[in-house]
C-alpha cells in the first residue's frame, strides 16, 4: 500500500528546524528560525492552528512533548541558550512553566520515560548537559556534567527497561527495572553512553564509541536510542556529517558492538525510529528522507527505493 502524506502551510517566515506529534498523533508542534513555536490540531488530515508561543530570541532549534500523564507539557530549546517548558492551562491557552538560561546554544533535548518521572536533559554547545528533575514541591533539579569537547550536538533516553527484561523471570523482572540511561552525540566525533549511578546521584560514563572502525569520522549530528521492552537487544542509531548512519546494538551481558553501517552521498543531519522501533527514518543534507529497515538476514533495506521500484535495495556492506 503506496503511504500518503499531507502538505500544509505552517506560517513559519523562516525554516521550520523541527516537527514532532504529540502522544496521541493529535497535535503537531513546529520550531523555527523566526523564534516561534506553533501548535496544529490535527483531525482526519486537516491541520488547524491552535497556538503561537513566543519566547525564544533565536531560532527554536527543536520541541519535544513530555508524556501525557503529566498534562499537556511541550520543551523547547534554542540558539538564545534557554529551554522553555510551556504548559497547556487551558484550551489551547499555554504558558511557560520552566525557563533555563544556558551558557550556550541549547541544542538537542529530550524527555525521560515517564516511569523515572518528569526528567528532561538538554544537550549545550559548550559541551554540557543538563538533566531536570521536577521535584515533588513544584521545583527543577538541576545536574550539569560536561560529555563532548567541542558541543553535543543531540541527546536521546534509553527505555525504562534493561536488555532482556521480558525474558526475566517474575523474580527479578523488578530488578531489570529502571536502568537510567541516555545517548549524547558530540563535536568530537564520539557517541557516549551515560548511566545515572544512585548511590553517588550523579551522571557517569557507561560507555564511549571513539576507537577505531567503533566511530564516526566527523561531526555526529544526531543520536536516536530505539524504542524497546526489554527486548534480546538495545539498539542505537546515530548519524554524522560523514556521510554515515551506524546502527549499534547491546545484548544482554551489556556488551556493546557496531552492528551496521549506511553510507550515504550527503552529510545527515537526522535519524529517527518508529514507535515500534523497526523502522529508521534518515535525513540527509541534500534535504532526503529514506525510511530503513532490518531483513530477516540482518541486511538492512532502503524501503523508500522499494516502494518506488518494487526491489529489495540492500545497504552496502561494511
């Protein structure tokens, strides 16, 4: 069956940086490089607007929404160095309900699962990340640790659940629980993995792909952690300004390796997974989307080109 796709005028003046529905797929959030923020009600494939936030002084990098059993909650962050969570009060009235002032561009952020809490991490150019914990009196914690020479670029939550939690007995399905964990990607050419250690309540470094063929040759623009229920295996995908897409996995001892490597013509600047988790949508600069996805074999297949040729187009080996 052919996809179908709408396109809709937004009303941005500038470029639109980033696009993201909510939980429900009912409400769209666009961020732009004219400082705006606007929110579309999507019903049956017509979009009507419902709000313009204003509050950033830069363009509006990236948008991302908490999960619903929060309220209606949507984080912003921007070259102006802030992140803003905005808060529906009333229909499709909004207001800020959190504003941090960064020391740099703010990059990349992205909200915990819902069952560690309200936890937001944000990704700086200066190097840092900050984690936000709103606490039980209505306040935000703040951890700041630096994880990238040169600026992170992107940053992406783990699942809620350790490698092979479904397949653990009813024993220690609860120890197999809460396992912390976030991806970052930085100017330095490395993707690092960090863990939240509980005893001494801060941020540690879990792991690195920096080494040899384990790493990006430039850049690493984006990191996308896959979505998982505790599945055999973790899997990561992060992209970078060499042209290249690497797909790495985790089993169940927690060793990490470099499964797969797309190579593209352009530079790519964004990688996403579905909901479920299988099927990988990769940006590129030449302003490409093709939609990727693991065979049986293990081979991973262009469906884009597939949908558009009726051929199996395999990626290239590594």
């Amino acid at each position: 069956m052919a996809s179908k796709s709408t396109v809709f005028e937004t009303g941005h003046l500038e470029m639109i940086h980033d696009a993201q529905l909510d939980y429900y797929g009912k409400r769209l959030a666009t961020a732009s490089s004219d400082r705006t923020i606007k929110l579309f009600d999507i019903v049956n494939d017509q979009q009507t607007q419902v709000a313009d936030l204003r509050g950033h002084d830069g363009p509006v990098w990236q948008v991302s929404w908490a999960h619903p059993k929060f309220g209606n909650l949507l984080a912003s962050c921007s070259y102006d160095a802030r992140v803003i969570v905005w808060k529906e009060v009333s229909q499709n009235q909004w207001t800020k309900v959190f504003e941090h002032m960064a020391e740099a561009s703010v990059n990349s952020l992205s909200w915990a699962p819902h069952t560690f809490g309200l936890i937001l991490a944000a990704a700086c150019a200066d190097g840092n990340v900050h984690v936000f914990t709103h606490t039980e009196n209505n306040a935000w914690d703040k951890k700041t640790f630096p994880a990238h020479k040169g600026g992170v670029n992107s940053v992406s939550w783990g699942p809620d659940m350790k490698t092979g939690a479904i397949l653990a007995n009813a024993d220690n399905i609860n120890s197999a629980k809460f396992a912390r964990r976030f991806v970052t990607g930085g100017c330095d050419n490395r993707v690092k993995i960090w863990m939240f250690a509980g005893e001494e309540q801060k941020w540690v470094e879990q792991e690195v792909f920096a080494n040899g063929e384990n790493r990006h040759m430039d850049w690493v623009r984006d990191v996308s952690w896959a979505p998982s229920l505790g599945l055999p295996s973790n899997t990561i995908a992060t992209c970078s300004e060499d042209k290249s897409v690497m797909i790495w996995t985790e089993d169940q001892s927690g060793m990490w390796r470099k499964a797969h490597v797309l190579k593209f013509s352009q530079k790519v600047w964004k990688v996403s997974w579905s909901i479920m988790g299988n099927i990988l949508a990769v940006c590129q600069g030449d302003n490409k989307v093709s939609l990727w996805k693991e065979s049986v074999d293990g081979q991973w297949l262009n469906l884009s080109e597939i949908n558009e040729r009726g051929d199996q187009q395999e990626a290239p080996q590594q």
